[in-house]
C-alpha cells in the first residue's frame, strides 16, 4: 500500500483524459461535470488505497472543483483545463520558496536514504556537498515547474484540447525525462569535479608536508 501511495497520481490525469474525451461529443457542462466527478473519485481511491491524501492531490482537487465551477458557470473549458498551469505554479513557487530559505525537501529525503544505505556515493563526494547537488535539483526542478505550468497556461488558452491532453499526460514525462538526463550529466560532472577538487588538496598538502621535512 505505501508503495501505491507513492506512485498514485499527484498530478490528477483521469478528470482530464475524461474531459478532453466528452468534450469532442457533449456539451462544454458534461465534460467539465464528468471530470469534476472523477477527482473525487480519483482522490477516494487514493484516501482507500493509500490511508492519505497527498497534499499535492488535495490542492489539484480543490483546483479541480473550484475551477470546474468557473467553466461550468461560464460554459466555458478554459478555467477547467488551466488546473494543471496553477498546479506547477505553485509547486515552483514552494520550491523557490525553499531553497530561499535554504532548505530543501527532496535534498533531505535523497540524504536520509544515502546515509541509512551507506550509499557509495558518500565515497565519492561528502554528505554537504551531496546536499547541496540535491537542493540545487530541487531549485532547477522549481525553474522546470514554472516553465510548464506558463506553458500549459498559453495551451490551455490558445490551443486545442487534443494539444492540451498530450501536454498534460505524455508531454509532462518528456518534459520530466528531458530534464533528469540534463541534470544527471550535470550531477556526474560535479561529482567529478570534487573529486577532482580533493584530489588536487591530498597533492598540495602531501607537497607542503614534503617540504616541511626536507627543510628539518
């Protein structure tokens, strides 16, 4: 079950693969009200499954239904289909916020797990500097949420449902994919130049300790 937890939907993708599919062959109101339905159903299930609710998932619901209402009281899907712009948003914004801050949520999950483990990457690189990498993950992911969610704002807004629905369900894990190559060369070459950067200090101290003993 902790397992379903951590892989259940975060970002809802039933309300909006229902949406864009009523509202090729029913009005703007059913479509709308079918995906309002399925978030509660989608965050019922993850209350059964689960135990909890995400705040993550409780925030896209509440977006859900409050947005939901918006299209519904102006026939129109533009409010509906903004939720997963507003939800990067302020996923960007808290992420931001945090490293601000200097704190970081996924840094000390990631530093807890490599020290419980005894990972070997705490053999290549100390635990400070791997919480750094991880924080300044955390900071380029923010960059990555904000950039996604004002993306998915111009589509919500401009293009068609078809673009929206690609955006919001493959397009997210190119995006995310993209991303995590990017960051992992970016990690790989930090960790490189550490070691290298230690390297380089044994050398000068093994040189100064030398010297030391040549002039005695």
């Amino acid at each position: 079950m902790n397992n379903f937890s951590k892989n259940f939907f975060l970002i809802s993708f039933l309300p909006a693969l229902a949406y864009w599919y009523l509202e090729e062959h029913y009005p703007i109101k059913i479509a709308v009200t079918a995906g309002i339905i399925l978030s509660v159903v989608e965050i019922s299930l993850e209350k059964y499954f689960s135990k909890e609710v995400h705040t993550i998932s409780k925030f896209n619901f509440f977006l859900i239904i409050t947005l939901g209402a918006l299209s519904l009281f102006e026939n129109s899907g533009v409010w509906f289909k903004l939720t997963p712009a507003i939800t990067s948003v302020a996923i960007a914004i808290f992420f931001l916020y945090q490293f601000r801050i200097g704190k970081s949520v996924m840094g000390d999950i990631m530093i807890e797990m490599i020290k419980a483990k005894k990972h070997p990457l705490t053999q290549l690189a100390s635990i400070e500097v791997l919480r750094d990498c991880f924080r300044k993950m955390e900071r380029d992911m923010a960059y990555l949420c904000l950039f996604y969610g004002v993306f998915m704002m111009c589509i919500a807004l401009w293009a068609s449902s078809d673009k929206w629905i690609f955006f919001k369900t493959i397009g997210l894990y190119i995006f995310f994919a993209i991303f995590m190559i990017a960051e992992f060369v970016a990690f790989r070459f930090k960790i490189k130049r550490q070691q290298e950067k230690y390297l380089i200090d044994q050398y000068l101290r093994w040189q100064q300790q030398k010297k030391l003993k040549e002039k005695e």
